[in-house]
C-alpha cells in the first residue's frame, strides 16, 4: 500500500532496489508507480495494464543461471495526489 502523495524531490515509496529471490510476482490497481531502470533510459514508469501479472527476476535468479539474465533494479513513486496504490507481491 502506498497512500496518496504529491511529487515532491525525494518523494518514494520505496526506494531503488532488486528482490534478493529468483523473482517476484506483482498484481496492481490501475495507479500507477512501479519503473524500471533501464542503462540509456534510466527509471521508466511501466503503466499498469489490467487483468496481468508482472514479472520482476530477483538475484537468486541472476546467479542460478550464472549471471545470464540480470536482477531487476526498480523502485516505487506514487505521485498520485488522489488515490493510493495498492499492489500484491509474491515473492519466491
């Protein structure tokens, strides 16, 4: 649960980090919040989309296949000044 906040300078709901598992399972409200880090874009917002599932691969992942595929850095913002951003993780 992340409430309802205005986007201000260091305004997070959680900070820039990778799930120490192999990976984690993400179901969200249609607020959105969740970004990426990606190396020439850096943090891309990805918008909710209804009714899936997102995918985050954790570094447990990353050193079971010997470092082939990369942990997810990602953080959360909430910058919706109305409503609050619900989201349910599994994590494994």
């Amino acid at each position: 649960r992340y409430p309802p906040q205005r986007l201000s300078a260091g305004a997070v709901g959680a900070q820039a980090h990778t799930d120490g598992l192999a990976f984690s399972l993400i179901v969200q409200n249609d607020v959105s919040g969740l970004e990426s880090f990606t190396p020439d874009r850096g943090f891309v917002k990805l918008a909710p989309v209804p009714d899936t599932i997102v995918c985050q691969l954790g570094s447990l992942f990353a050193r079971l296949t010997n470092d082939r595929y990369a942990p997810n850095l990602h953080r959360i913002i909430n910058d919706d000044a109305e409503r609050e951003r619900r989201s349910l993780i599994y994590w494994f």
